[in-house]
C-alpha cells in the first residue's frame, strides 16, 4: 500500500488497538463479564496486568516508530504479538467459552491490509494454532489452582461443533477479506494509473500549449476569456491573469464576435499593445466541443504578421523596383544617347557662337547646366537597375572612408569635417566599389540637407552591433563595425522617418528619392545593416549607422 507518509500503516494500527482494547476490556471491566460464572469479585489481577502490558507495548511502538526502516516487517511482528495477546486474553475470559474469539478477525483484517499473500496466510495458521493450543489449554488447564475453568469434554458434540463453527466463518473470512483487499489494491493501482497518465496528459498539454509560438485563447459561449498560454500574453503584451473571465472584445476591440460564433473562420486585425506597439494579428477561430453536439466555447489561435507583413510589402516593393529597374535601364539607354548628342552639339555651338544678347547666353547656360542634370539623373536610374552584388573582398573599411573625407573636404571646403575611428585598421568582406558608393551617398545626402556651412561627423565603433537597425541579427561570436556619420541639419520629420529608404523618396524640391535607396540596398548586399535617425544628443541633425561584421579571420587580431 503506498501512501505519501511510509508511516501512516503504523500509526493507523496504534491507533485502533488503543481504541479496540480500550473498548472491548474496559466494557468487560464494567459489565464483569470476566468468568463465565458470576462473580462479585473485584477484577482479577491477571486481566490488569493483560491491559497494562498492552498499553506498554503501544507505548514502546510509538517510541521506536521513527526508527522503523521496514515498515512491513514491522505492521507484522505487531499483529504477531496481538494475536498472541488475544489467545492470552481468550484463556482468561473463560478459554474455549470466550466471547473473545472474534478479535482474531481483526488480526486477519489487519494482515490483509498492509501485508502480502504469503505474510497474510502465515498469519491465518498462526491464529489457528493459538486457537488449538488455547483448546490443549483449557482441556488441561496448567492454572486451575489459580484460573478455574469450566469444564470442556473433548467428545462432546456440541464442542465439536463449535470449534467447527468458529474455524470455518475465520477461514472463509480470511480468504473473503484477502479476496476484497486485492481488489482493492488492484481498483487503486489502476486509479493511481489512471492518475498519473491524466496528469502526465495535462502536462502534456501544458507544455504542448506552452511551448507553441502561436497565442491560443480559450472562451465560454458568452466569450468570456477562460484560459491564454504563455506565448498569447506576450503577443498581446497583457498579464495572463489580469485578462482571466474579461470579455474578449474588452481585450481585442477589433475582433468580430460574428466571426468568431460562425466557427472555423480566419481573420487579420490591427492591434495596439498597451505600451502603443501596433501589430498585425491573424486569428483563426474553431468551436471548442465537450461532446459531438454539445458546443462550450470557443479556441482561438492567432499570430503576430506583423513582421510577415512588412516582408510582403519589401516583396511587393522588391517586384515592383525590379520592374521599373528594368523600364528604366531601357529607357535611361534611349534617352542617353540623342541626350549626349544634344549635349555635346550645345557645347560646340557655345564654343562657336558668340551671343551679344545676354538673355540668349544664358539660355544656353541653362540648356547646359539641365543637360547635365539630366544626364546624372539617368546615370542614377541606371545605377539603380544595376544593383546586384558584385566580387567581395577584404577591405580596410577605415582607410576607404579616410580617402573619401579627403575627397570632400577638398570638395565643401566651408564645410567642418570630424573624423574619430576606433582604430587605424578594419577589415570586412565587402565590394570597394559599393562601400564607396554607399558612403558617398549618405555623405551627399547630409551635405545636401545642411546650408552652405555645417558640421559632418563620422566615427567608428566595435560592438555587437546595432539594435535598431534591422530585425537581422548576426552571428554574435563575430564582433563588428558601426560606421556612424552625423551633421547638424534639421533632422527627419516623424511622419516620414518610415519612408526614407523607399525608392523615389525624397524631401527636396529636386532630386531622384534613390541614393539612400541604393545605399540601404548596397548595404544589404554586402551583408550590412543600415538606420537612419536624428541625433539623440543636444544638437540637431541626422545620423546615420552603417554596421559591418568583421572577418574571421581578421579577428584574431584586432583589439
């Protein structure tokens, strides 16, 4: 028999002797039902000494009960010396006339709880032979002198019967009572079987429910929220037990409870967390059955597209630019070329022609300087339709951006430029030719959005890269370079700061909208990150992080 305390048997068993004996001899003390015969006598000295010698014994049980190891071997040595007790008690209450005889049953119920087979039945002849032996004893009675007993006629057929009669209802019982008690040992076992795989199925489901990234919500007909797991509370970002028994649009306003009581329905909805993040939930909704017909609730299953979204769209962008890259290949190259002819023959004519009206000068100044205009925009155009990644190679990412700074400074000379690198030397794998270009175009684009004088600031820096430039993480083992280039314009408007990176977006009242296009895809073709965002010091301005991871190999010996 198991039980979460080893102990319990014993004290159980303390438990009801001391209830038993106490019982059963103190009525016997009260009732005088000591000899057969009546008596006026006090109670004998015997029977005291029987009930002080049982309370010792319970008493010498409970001491040593925390150093009981075998608990079993124990519970069996304790109905050993009960069921001798009971002989002993039976001779003193009147021998074979004893109307004691039915505490052997006890015994047998005891070894039938909380012993074996064997133990049990070992039990069994045990109580048998001290029945026969009290029969030897009472024939021949060693304490007449002393404990008189009446007279027992061995041939008599009534004794006979009698001991016929207690033996036989013992025996069945014995056997009855072994019978039910492995049933009921056998009816526990199953349910503690049972037990332990329901709750193993529960855990199961816990962990199962638990270790899933999709939100799973659960609901009453009325759409009172039972249940939500782990990974659901956190997409929503609500504590799971503040939103137990809400109703479910209290939570999520923008589901439809049409929907959902229509079952097996799919649904995309805008969702505000309470710290103000919006997200693209999909849910899909199921009736949660008890019974073939009988329909108690609702599941919900739902997930964050949000990032899935906007993958769609950089997809549908993708498309799209890809599409206009190649209209605009093929159209840049129709125009280009009677464009340079035009150009060219202008040039020739200013060369040749001398205008003395200053109006007609000018306008061929002006058809130059468009030309040329035009001319860049479509090199832009065709820059734009060739993006694609080209041979990379180990390049020192510093000494590149120290050769442009010099080229600019030459070039905007009212114009302060800061250099602060971490390092004289730093190599990534990376085109030269597309690290130019990315660098020149976000340099240009903070010329472009400074006056006539500012301030461009651009340092280098070894981490683990940036958090908020992209949802791509690195390889961590791997440290990294974080371009950054600062200036002191008038920063970027909220409203716009998601757009800066579309194609043909741009702030200025002239110009392309590509070049920082180009420079985020640059970027990412040679396994980059880039973020633009205002500065976040006391100055105002733009700064933009351009990171790098370095190559192994060149890691083993930069600081």
């Amino acid at each position: 028999m198991s039980t979460s305390n080893p102990h319990s048997p014993l004290k159980n068993l303390l438990a009801f002797r001391l209830f038993l004996v106490t019982l059963l001899l103190g009525a016997l003390i009260l009732f005088e039902f000591i000899w057969p015969h009546e008596s006026t006598d006090s109670v004998p000295v015997p029977l005291y000494s029987f009930i002080i010698l049982t309370y010792l014994l319970n008493i010498l049980y409970i001491v040593s009960l925390p150093k009981i190891v075998r608990i079993e071997k124990f519970i069996q040595q304790q109905l050993l010396i009960d069921a001798t007790l009971i002989a002993g008690l039976l001779y003193l209450t009147g021998g074979f006339y004893s109307i004691f005889f039915p505490l052997f049953y006890f015994i047998i119920l005891g070894g039938t709880i909380y012993l074996e087979r064997q133990h049990t039945i070992a039990l069994l002849f045990y109580c048998t032979f001290l029945y026969l032996l009290l029969i030897f004893a009472h024939i021949y009675n060693p304490l007449q002198s002393f404990l008189p007993l009446p007279e027992l006629v061995s041939s008599n057929r009534k004794v006979i019967s009698q001991i016929f009669f207690n033996l036989t209802p013992f025996y069945l019982t014995a056997f009855i009572l072994r019978f039910i008690a492995k049933e009921r040992l056998d009816t526990r076992k199953r349910l503690q079987e049972a037990t332990q795989n329901l709750k193993e199925s529960k855990d199961l489901n816990k962990h199962i429910i638990a270790s899933i990234d999709s939100g799973l919500i659960t609901t009453n007909r009325e759409l009172m929220i039972n249940s939500i797991n782990l990974a659901g509370s956190n997409i929503l970002g609500l504590n799971k037990d503040k939103i137990f028994n809400l109703d479910l649009q209290r939570v999520i306003p923008n589901l439809q409870p049409g929907k959902i009581r229509q079952g097996r329905h799919r649904q995309e909805i805008s969702y505000q967390t309470p710290d103000n993040k919006h997200l693209v939930l999909g849910f899909s909704f199921a009736p949660l059955m008890k019974s073939q017909h009988h329909n108690i609730g609702w599941i919900l299953i739902f997930q964050d597209l949000t990032e899935l979204k906007k993958i769609e769209h950089r997809l549908q962008e993708a498309r799209k630019m890809a599409a206009i890259g190649r209209l605009s290949a093929g159209i840049a190259h129709e125009i280009r070329n009677p464009l340079a002819s035009i150009s060219g023959s202008i040039e020739l004519l200013a060369q040749d022609l001398l205008f003395e009206d200053e109006t007609q000068q000018r306008l061929l100044q002006i058809v130059l300087k468009e030309s040329t205009r035009l001319n860049h925009l479509i090199s832009d155009f065709l820059g734009f339709s060739r993006l694609e990644g080209k041979e990379q190679t180990d390049t020192n990412i510093i000494s590149l951006l120290k050769d442009m700074v010099f080229l600019f400074r030459s070039q905007c000379p009212d114009i302060d430029f800061n250099e602060d690198y971490h390092a004289e030397k730093f190599i990534i794998k990376a085109n030269p030719e597309q690290l130019e270009q990315i660098f020149w175009n976000l340099i240009q684009n903070s010329l472009e959005a400074m006056s006539s004088q500012g301030e461009i600031t651009i340092t280098s820096s070894v981490g683990n890269g940036i958090d908020t430039v992209s949802d791509k993480p690195y390889k961590k083992e791997l440290p990294e370079i974080t371009i950054t280039i600062c200036d002191n314009g008038p920063g970027i408007k909220e409203e716009v700061a998601e757009e800066i990176f579309e194609p043909f977006f741009t702030t200025k009242t002239s110009g392309t909208g590509l070049g920082l296009y180009i420079a985020f895809q640059l970027t990412q073709i040679n396994n980059g990150i880039i973020n633009l965002e205002n500065r976040k010091d006391i100055h105002a301005g733009t700064c933009a992080h351009v990171c790098f991871p370095r190559t192994p190999q060149d890691n083993q010996s930069q600081p």
